[in-house]
C-alpha cells in the first residue's frame, strides 16, 4: 500500500495532481483543502495518501496533512460513505469546521454539504460524534496555507470549485459576489467558505 507520495507537481486541478517521482507520475484525487495548499506546477510535494483496492482499480487519495487524511479515513468507516463522497465532504467544508458540526450533532449543517443526506448526515453525527471530540481535544490544527493570486483569479477558482462540487453557475456567482462584500481578508479559502455559507 502507499501511504506517501514526494516528488514534482507534474499536474494540478481541484479534483486530482498529477506527482512525478522515480520517473512515474502517480494520479492522486484531493480535496479542495490540500488543493489550497499545493505548491506550483514543478516544486516539489509531498501527501499523505490513502491507497483505495477495488476490484477494476487502484485509486490514490492524497492529503497535505495528517489531519485531513485521518477525518478521510474516519468517514469512509461510516456506512453508505465511500472515498469519493468522502472528499466530497472534505471540500465542501473545512477540517476544522467539519469536526465541529459531527461533535455537536449538527446534522443540518452536514446536510448542507453537496452530496450528503439528511440520512446520512444523520449517521455520521451519531457514528463519528466522539471521534470527532476526541480529535478536537487532542489535535493542533493549523490555518491551511495559501498562495497570493490577484482577486480575479480567486473569484474564477472559487467558482470552478463550487461547480465542481455540485452547485449550479448560476448560485455560485451571486453567491461569490454576496461573499465579497463580507470578507476582510480575501483568500481563496475565505472566499469558499463564505460562499459555502450563504448557499447553505
């Protein structure tokens, strides 16, 4: 199994990276939260990685912390929660925010999340409740770090992603721009995370 990946940013999108190393380029799906902290086309990276077996395939699922690997790994234990919707939850909502919502049982704001039901919104408040509790007593979590991109490049990504995760062009942007306006400090994360707000 491989549980690491270091060497060249071949290729990066919102939904997958491309890492070269010893000559071989792996494919590893991320979230959007270690999406926000890759470095640039060709520096070097480094994941944490959750190797997924399945019968027709072997699928890499990278993370750039320890952290965001665990809650990956604590979701896919919940019943009906692959490792696709699984990073579906990661981008939808940040680490942080995430294990909040499951230690208070706040199903509604799982819900809220693209992909995930009121019934299974309810099984991961009940299943993973003192999981999360224990991750937020125990755990240090750092702010994920960003690069500095010009406000139009924000706004566009911040919206390629909300696309990506399911939410029509036509909310997201007014949704973005209604964002705008409540930021003190614009940065792609800040963006998506009002904006995943408002729509919510």
């Amino acid at each position: 199994m491989i549980a690491h990946l270091s060497g060249s940013l071949f290729k990066k999108t919102p939904q997958s990276v491309i890492i070269e190393t010893g000559g071989i380029g792996y494919e590893v799906q991320v979230p959007l939260s270690t999406f926000y902290a890759l470095p640039e086309q060709d520096e070097n990276v480094s994941l944490h990685i959750h190797t997924h077996v399945r019968e027709d395939a072997l699928l890499l699922f990278g993370f750039s912390s320890r952290l965001e690997k665990d809650i990956f790994v604590m979701l896919t234990s919940v019943s009906g929660i692959g490792p696709k919707l699984s990073i579906s939850i990661l981008s939808g909502i940040g680490p942080q925010d995430l294990l909040a919502a499951i230690a208070s049982s706040d199903a509604a704001r799982l819900q809220a999340i693209p992909g995930v039901g009121k019934k299974t919104a309810e099984r991961i408040a009940l299943e993973l409740k003192e999981r999360a509790l224990h991750i937020l007593e125990h755990e240090e979590i750092p702010p994920v770090p960003l690069h500095e991109d010009e406000d139009k490049q924000l706004i566009d990504d911040a919206a390629s992603a909300l696309v990506n995760l399911g939410y029509p062009a036509k909310f997201a942007k007014p949704a973005i721009e209604k964002a705008l306006s409540e930021i003190e400090e614009l940065t792609l994360e800040s963006l998506i995370r009002e904006t995943l707000k408002i729509l919510a």
